[in-house]
C-alpha cells in the first residue's frame, strides 16, 4: 500500500509539471498523422490554452473547460471498471454507473486544480509503439526549464469509436491505474462500494474547492 501511494504521489507530481507546459512538438517522423498521437497533441493543445487562463478561469472554469477534452482523450469507463478488478461484476449498475460519474468528476477535478499555471516548457511526442493485442502505447516527454525530461507514456485503445487512453505511465513504469487499484480495493474490502463512491466524491469536491 505504501508503494501505491508513493506511485500516486509521484503521478499526481508529474501532473502539476504538465501544468508549465509551453509547446507541443512530434519528435518523429510521421507521428502527426498517427491518429493515436493526435489524440494526445490535442488534449495537450487543449491544456496549455486553459492553463494560458488559469487565473481568469479559477478551478470551475477550468474543469467545465478540460471536461469535455478529458472525457473525448480518456476511456472513463474502462479506467473506472479495471481500477476496481474483479469486484466489478459483482455491482449492480446503479453502483457503476455511480463508481464511473464520481470516477470522471474526480479525475476532470484533478486536472483543474493542477493545471493552475503557465510558464512556457515543452511537451514533445516521441514515438507511438504497437501493444499486443491491438493497443498502441504514445510515447511523450515534458522537458522542465531546466532540461530535465520527464516521461509520461499513455496507453491507448480503439473501442471503433476513436483511440483512447486507458492508462497513463510515469517514468515508462508506474501504472495510474494499478495505483488507483490498490487504493479503491482497500476502500471497497472496508466498506463496499458505496464507500468507494462517497471516497470518490469526496475527492472531487475538495479537488474543487481548492483543498
């Protein structure tokens, strides 16, 4: 459990860095038609406008911005469903559906309260690899100011209506998602799901209110 939280630390970290980024380059060939990279240059397009109005927008302005991008970049529901594992199946539908809203709005919320500045770094796409079965992993790097590069890579997935993200990797390694696990799956062995959602929720309305 130690090691989930000191993952989640350091992710949550490297969002805050994503928050100073400046420019969106395709360090390979060819990667500005790769659809899967596409995906990922514009939510970052996406994020340095908002960030550029950070301070005009204030937290709720800049989660009704990144929402929609978010929910277009991110697979939600299939983050929400492998973060929870095998005690999925067991949940009625009202109970995921409750685990994905409060999922999103905490993650959209996150990115709102991190994304709260702009000075001028870089975001470079690297290259995108093929992931078996049918998966694609885009491979980025945020160069600090001081030109440190710190590795961000996201694995993508087409469901037929586009490529989304389903994980996120920090330093090529450290799984968002195996993190997020082993956090949901001490809260729902406490307290079920109803826990997990209220944890969830929670989250979110701190995130929102600038705690």
């Amino acid at each position: 459990m130690m090691r989930a939280e000191f993952s989640r630390r350091r992710f949550i970290t490297s969002l805050a860095l994503m928050a100073s980024v400046g420019m969106t380059s395709f360090g390979a060939a060819g990667q500005a038609a790769n659809p899967a990279a596409k995906r990922i240059a514009t939510l970052y397009t996406a994020l340095i406008g908002t960030m550029q109005q950070a301070k005009q927008l204030g937290v709720k302005g800049r989660y009704d911005r990144l929402a929609p991008v978010l929910s277009a970049t991110y697979d939600i529901p299939s983050m929400a469903r492998i973060a929870v594992g095998r005690s999925w199946g067991t949940l009625n539908p009202a109970q995921q559906s409750a685990i994905v809203d409060a999922f999103s709005r905490m993650m959209v919320a996150n990115y709102a309260k991190q994304f709260d500045g702009f000075s001028g770094e870089r975001f470079e796409i690297l290259r995108t690899i093929d992931r078996a079965p049918a998966d694609k992993l885009v491979k980025t790097h945020l160069i600090q100011s001081n030109g440190k590069a710190v590795e961000l890579d996201y694995l993508m997935r087409n469901d037929g209506g586009g490529w989304k993200v389903v994980d996120v990797y920090l330093d090529g390694t450290i799984s968002e998602l195996a993190s997020r696990r082993a956090e949901f799956s001490s809260i729902l062995r406490s307290g079920g799901p109803d826990a997990l959602i209220s944890s969830l929720r929670r989250q979110g309305d701190k995130l929102l209110a600038g705690a």
